[in-house]
C-alpha cells in the first residue's frame, strides 16, 4: 500500500501548502519521537540539521516544538550536508537524526529526511509505523510537563564532520597542486565542502557559497553543471565538482569541460576499489542506471544489481546483498565503506584521491561508452494518470516499438509532480519516437 506522507525520499512538497506546514511538522515531529523515543536509551535525543531554505526557519521550530512535547531531548546543528546529520547521528549515539530540506528542489519547495539510530534511513514498515502515529489523536503522545524534552544549538556541526571524513583516509592526504572549480548550489554544503578542501590543500574557486534563503538550486548545483564546465574550461582548473541542495548528489566535470555523471563515478570507483580489494559483492543500480555501466561492469567481471530508484533502496540492496558499493545516475553514490547514504563531499575525496596522483581527470572519469539515454519529465496535476488504461497501452507500444533495440521505464516521481519517462538506445530517432508517443497519451 502506498504511503500517504513519505515518498521515495522523505517528505516533500511547496511550502505552506499540504503536508509542509508548521502544523504538520510539529505532528512529525511528535509522531517520529514517540517512535523513536521507545528504543531503549538512557536518554532521549534527536539531532535536527537544515539546507538553506528560508522556509527552514518556520519548519525547525514547528518540528523541534513536536520532539520536546513528545519528551525528546534535541540538538539543532543548522544547515550541515545530510550525510553529514547521518554520521552525527550515529556518532553522538542520538535516537534519530532528521534533515529539512528539498534536496534538489527549488527554494519553495521543503520538507524532512529521517534517520535511525545506526544512520540509516528508514524502510517502509517504519514510515508506516510512524504514518499511524502522526495521524493518531496527538493527546496520546503528548508528555507530562516534568518529562518535557530540552533545546540545545550546537554550532560545531560542520566541524565534527570535517574531522569523521577526515578519518577515512591517511593523516598524509593532501591536494596540494590540484584547482578545483566548485558549487554548493547555495545549499547545506556551502560551510564544510570548501572549508575542508582548502584544509587539504587544494586550490579552490568557489561557487553558489552565498545563500540567501532563495538562491538554492537556482541555475547552480548539480542540476545546473554548466557552472562547473564554463569556469573549469576558463580557470584551467583540474576538475569541476558540482552538489545539490543537500550535498548528497555529486555531479563533475573533467579538465575539458566535459560533464561527468554518477554512472561514470561509480564505474570509476568500481574499478579503483576492484583493484585495491577494497570492493565487496559488487555494484548495486537503479533502474535508471545507464546500459552502458550494466555492460563495463560485466566486461570486468564486477556483479551488478538495480534496485528501485532512490538512493535509500539502493542501500537497503546494498546491505541486502552485502555490496559495498552503489548509487544512481544523477549522482547519490553511497560509499558503504564510509557511509550510510548519499555524501557528495566523500565521493569528491574518493575520487581526488586518486586524481592527485597527477592523473587528469578526462582519464580517470571517462570510463565507458554510455548508451545515449533521453530523460524527460512530464509536469502533471495527477501521477496515478499512469496507470490509466491509455497510458498503459502507448508504453506498450512504445516498447513494442524499441523491441530489443533499447530499454523504455516509465516512472512517478516520488519528490514532484512528474512522471519520469527514459529511453536508451543507440538509435536516436527510435527514442525520440518512442518518448513522443507516451508523453503525448499522459498530455
């Protein structure tokens, strides 16, 4: 049964409308207490971080408002990139850890990520569990007022998870000599990414590090990477790195300019861990992931499962099938070696760990041939209209059409009001053909 607040990727929506309200996120908040609040633990704690969206200072306090009325203790760290909340999480031993934001989405749209206890996000049977909490009568939940929870800011968020990444790898890591073009898309990123590259050496030319509660996602970030290619190619830097909202997606560019997605990331990192037999399992997709990944990894005899789109099933694969190693085209990579979700920053430092060894970037991050792949988005009032019989029979056709020419998947965003339509093949046209024929039925 679908869930009626979370989608793929926590809740999301436009602010003041729905369930993105004050309203609304003090009963998250009291709900997702109450849940975790039972855990055996001495004491009660939820740890809260943000993006930059203005709409943040209205969400926080309705939701901190929710925990400390259930008789949770909270720690509110300010905007930190969402791994970075999920490794806090784990490390201060908090019952639950919940990111505000939108991610990728523009200024007016927010809403939460949740976190367990180990820094993982939840399964569906939890969001469940939770659902029934929030819509249940609120007075069941509510705590006597000696049990009350209490409020605490802490402003070293950004610099306790400079110190874990920095953890992962030697004491003698370094970039020095390396120009790196980057943009934290005015998100939660714009503090620790540029902070802790130049602490490692690296010479940075910084964009999208000036929020202003609007700006986030707006022609810069990961959606945007024309950012990183125009000043890679004018500064002469190495490489080009590019976050979104959150700074749980990462999308490159190498020394030429040229744009590097998650799928080439991840066949690089494959390889790189392959050898230095760090790699466990092999590589879990999505359903999105490009043909072109699926046949490198075969070629190099490196086991490749898909999973449901959303860096949260990728995981949940991951640890399934026992994988170490997983994310999506557009640039969640999850490094289970490090980490229990998406971290644009540490996929970076993989990845400049090995282009400081004066490889070039172009080497490095062009790993395979992609099959040419056509996404588009169809902006529509109802997602269910896929599931109408129309609908249903111009997908057929459309992959009778492609037979075995290519692949067709058809989706409903769980983030926005879209339905996502993808077609690969080498045969331009054919997908051209085939992406107008569906696009026209849900029109």
């Amino acid at each position: 049964m679908k869930n009626k607040y979370f989608g793929t990727d926590g809740i999301r929506g436009t602010v003041n409308k729905g369930n993105i309200t004050g309203e609304k996120f003090f009963k998250f908040g009291l709900a997702s207490g109450t849940y975790f609040k039972n855990q055996k633990k001495t004491k009660q704690i939820a740890i809260i971080a943000k993006d930059t969206r203005l709409s943040g200072y209205t969400l926080e306090p309705a939701l901190v408002s929710g925990l400390v009325s259930g008789g949770m203790h909270v720690f509110t760290l300010g905007p930190l990139p969402t791994n970075g909340l999920a490794m806090l999480t784990k490390s201060m031993k908090a019952n639950m850890g919940i990111m505000i934001t939108a991610s990728h989405n523009p200024y007016y749209d927010n809403g939460l990520k949740l976190f367990g206890p180990d820094g993982m996000k939840l399964s569906d049977k939890i969001e469940k569990k939770i659902e029934k909490l929030i819509d249940a009568k609120n007075t069941k939940q509510l705590t006597d007022p000696k049990s009350l929870g209490r409020v605490k800011r802490l402003e070293d968020g950004n610099e306790k998870y400079i110190q874990i990444l920095k953890r992962n790898f030697p004491t003698n890591y370094n970039l020095k000599g390396i120009k790196i073009v980057l943009d934290c898309a005015n998100g939660a990123g714009y503090k620790a990414a540029p902070k802790l590259l130049k602490e490692l050496g690296a010479k940075v030319f910084t964009k999208g590090i000036e929020p202003n509660g609007f700006n986030i996602n707006r022609k810069c970030g990961s959606t945007y990477p024309e950012n990183i290619k125009k000043s890679v190619k004018r500064l002469k830097a190495d490489v080009g790195i590019s976050f979104d909202g959150d700074a749980d997606r990462i999308i490159m560019c190498d020394e030429k300019g040229k744009i590097v997605d998650g799928d080439q990331i991840i066949a690089m990192l494959a390889r790189r861990w392959r050898t230095k037999k760090i790699l466990r399992g092999g590589v879990v997709g999505t359903l999105m992931s490009n043909f072109g990944l699926e046949k490198f990894l075969k070629k190099e005899k490196i086991s490749f499962i898909r999973s449901k789109v959303g860096d949260r099933y990728v995981k949940e694969k991951m640890k399934k099938v026992n994988f170490n190693l997983g994310g999506e085209q557009s640039g969640h990579i999850i490094l289970g070696k490090f980490a229990t979700t998406g971290d644009g920053l540490l996929v970076a430092l993989e990845v400049l760990f090995s282009l400081r060894k004066k490889r070039k970037a172009s080497e490095m991050l062009n790993v395979f041939k992609p099959v040419p792949q056509i996404l588009e988005n169809v902006v529509v009032k109802d997602k269910n209209i896929v599931d109408k019989a129309e609908v249903k029979k111009a997908i057929k056709d459309a992959n009778s059409l492609m037979s075995n020419k290519g692949r067709i998947l058809v989706r409903k965003s769980g983030t926005e009001p879209k339905i996502r339509i993808m077609a690969e093949s080498y045969d331009k046209d054919l997908i051209l053909k085939c992406i107008k024929l569906i696009k026209k039925q849900i029109k």
